[in-house]
C-alpha cells in the first residue's frame, strides 16, 4: 500500500497550479499560434493594399473581410484550446481522485479479508466467507492499477497541453453567461460570418452589374447566388441557434447539480469527522473507520465530477463559435 501511494504522489509535479493560470497556457496552442499569426498576416496585407493608389472598393472589401474571418477564426481556436484544456484539467483532477478512492478501497478489502480470517479462526466465518473476502482484495487491487493507468494517461494528456502540471481542485466556478450570449456567438460565428460576407460580396458585385452593359442572364445567375447563399446563412443560423440554446439551458441545471453534491460532500465530511471521533472513543472500529473515510472520498469525486461537468459545458458553449 506504502508503495503504491509513493507511486502516486511521484506522479505529481511539486507545486499545484490553479486552472486560471492553465487556462493561460491556451495561448501557446498550436492552432492558436497559427491563427494568430494568420491575422497578422492578413492585418499586414490590408495595410499594404490601403496604400495603393489604384485600390478599388471591391479589393479593399474583399481584403477586409479577409482580416475579419481570420480574426474570428482566431477567437474560435483560441475558445477552443480553452474548452480542450479545462477537459484535461479536470479528467486529471477527477483520475487524482479515483487513484485515492482506488486505493483507499483497497485498504479496506485487505483489512474486512484479516477481520473474515480472525472470525474463521473462531468459527464465526466459513471458507465461503473467506474467499468472497480474498475475490474483493483481488479486484481491489486491479482496479487501483487501472486507476493508476488512468491517472498516468491523464497527466500525460495534460502535460501534453501544459507542460508539467499538478491541477488543483476549482474554487471558484464562472458564472453562467447572460442570455444574450447566444446572440453575441451568432454573431461571432466564424461558418456564419464566411456566408454573410459571401452574401456581402455577392450583393457588391449585384450593384456593379447595369442591366444595359451586362447580359440579364449573368445579373439574373448573381441574384440566384444571392438567394441561395441567403437561405443557407438562413438554415445554418436556426440550426447553430437550437444548439446554442440547448446548451446555455443545461448551465443552470447543472450548477444545480454543483450545489447538491457539496452538500452531500459536507455531510459526508461531518459523519467522518464523527466516526473519528467515536474510533478514537473506542465506540468504533478502524474497519469503520475506513469505510466512513471511503464514502467521504465517494463524496469528494462526486463533487469534483459536478463542478467539472459545469466548466466544460460553460467552456464548450464559448467555443462554440
């Protein structure tokens, strides 16, 4: 058991580090980089066209729209390397938790098998009793490996996002954002944003178009590509706005949902605290004991696993974008 805790704690880097500050760590994403350095590049190509003599409207348009779609395709990574980094962060902090509650059933498997082998010893449990005992130790024991597997695997994934990192439990959840943030995302939407400056660009060039110098044919082609590209704009935004809104519902659950399991965490943590007092009165056992402590670690995971499902569904409504 000593070994395997040491084990454990070798797992973690020696200072913890609070998610605001992984969440800083998005910046360096690769995919942000790139995205960064994509409106640079389109910021300096407006620059440069601004100062030709000959730019026409339809070029500066075009080059505008340009630097806009890289802009919010920027915003998107970046919301999208924040969403991805809270989900390491918090699988690794939930895969902390079931090492712990892994480990700790397994102190209580070894401890009812010695109590099961003193109450055989005395007539008072049959070799089925025994050997029920031995198969709950046995699975213990594979499920602390496999919780130390997990673990490994989601430090893994989150120093792969981080560098070294020991996450530490969220103190403070983010409020729900107003209701208007499903609006503010449409807006900010990068598939929308590329239909309305397609329509944009398709209705400028409709107004260079004079029906005594063009064939009816190609201004009547334009208007149907104008129609067309409308009525997408038109069925993508209903159907992004149903999910949005599906979304931004499930916060306020959810939180809900946070609230009851540190209630029921507190409540664990004060019938522990009890029961240590009544092992320390010799009024409980250290059996008992261990179960109380087990249940409290249930508790905590509960917690943890409450809060985690607020935080990726808050961040995965603002990557959704």
């Amino acid at each position: 058991m000593k070994k395997a805790l040491l084990a454990l704690f070798l797992l973690f880097p020696a200072l913890a580090q609070p998610l605001p500050e992984a969440l800083k760590k998005a910046q360096e994403a690769a995919g942000v980089t790139l995205a960064r350095m994509e409106v640079e590049a389109k910021a300096k190509d407006l620059a440069r066209l601004l100062q030709d003599p000959l730019l026409t409207p339809l070029s500066e348009l075009q080059a505008r729209q340009t630097l806009a779609l890289a802009e919010a395709k920027y915003r998107r990574a970046l919301a999208q390397a924040e969403s991805d980094l809270v989900a390491a962060y918090t699988q690794a902090l939930e895969a902390g938790i079931q090492a712990r509650l892994a480990a700790k059933a397994l102190e209580v498997a070894e401890l009812s098998l010695k109590a099961a082998e003193v109450r055989a010893k005395g007539g008072g449990a049959t070799s089925l009793d025994l050997l029920e005992a031995s198969n709950r130790v046995l699975e213990a024991r594979k499920n602390l490996d496999l919780a130390q597997k997990g673990l490994e695997s989601a430090r893994a994934a989150l120093e792969n996002l981080v560098g070294p990192w020991k996450p530490e439990p969220v103190a403070e959840l983010p409020s729900p954002p107003e209701k208007g943030v499903v609006e503010d995302l449409l807006r900010a939407h990068a598939d929308l944003l590329q239909l309305r400056q397609s329509l944009e660009l398709l209705r400028f060039q409709r107004g260079l178009l004079d029906e005594g110098f063009a064939p009816r044919k190609d201004i009547e082609a334009l208007e149907d590509q104008i129609k067309a590209v409308g009525t997408n704009l038109e069925n993508l935004e209903r159907s992004l706005r149903v999910g949005l809104e599906a979304r931004y519902a499930q916060l306020s659950p959810l939180l809900q949902g946070v609230k009851a399991a540190e209630e029921a965490y507190r409540a664990a943590k004060e019938r522990y605290a009890a029961e240590e007092k009544r092992f320390r009165a010799g009024l409980a056992s250290r059996l008992s004991l261990l179960q109380a402590e087990l249940s409290l670690l249930q508790a905590e995971l509960s917690w943890e696993q409450a809060k985690h499902a607020y935080l990726k569904a808050h961040y995965g409504l603002l990557a959704s974008r």
